[in-house]
C-alpha cells in the first residue's frame, strides 16, 4: 500500500509542480522547490484530496508542505 500511495504522490506533485518524479524525494518540500507557490499548494491539496478520496483538516493543510508528510498524513487518512 505505502508504494502505491508514494508513487500516486509522486505522479500528482509531478504533474502539478511540473517537475520530474525522479526529483521528487524525501527531502522536496516548498523551500527547495521554486514552482511550489501557494497557488500551486491548493492545486496540490484539491489533486491529492481528489485521487486520494480524502479530505484534510485544517491543521493537515499547513502540515503538508513537503513530499514525506504528504505521505505520512495521506496513509493516516485513508
């Protein structure tokens, strides 16, 4: 299951950030990635919620703003 979901979150950030997904790895986050604005964060949030069939919670929205916690707070949610 964890593969399928960090391959799936690979895809999404890949396609919404407009990076390859063999740049996006534990340590990609806001800070190290200049595509990653706040308008691209809630294209990202509405993607992952949409795929994913979840919805996050306030504090979550601020949480995820690097590949590994967007992992970690997508396998708590689903």
């Amino acid at each position: 299951m964890k593969n399928t979901i960090n391959d799936k979150v690979k895809d999404i950030m890949s396609i919404v950030l407009e990076i390859s997904k063999k740049n996006i790895g534990e340590d990609t986050s806001v800070s190290n990635v200049s595509a990653w604005d706040s308008l691209k964060h809630m294209n990202l949030i509405v993607a992952l919620e949409e795929a994913f069939e979840i919805e996050f919670d306030e504090d979550q929205l601020v949480e995820i703003n690097n590949y590994k916690k967007i992992v970690e707070v997508i396998s708590l949610l689903i």
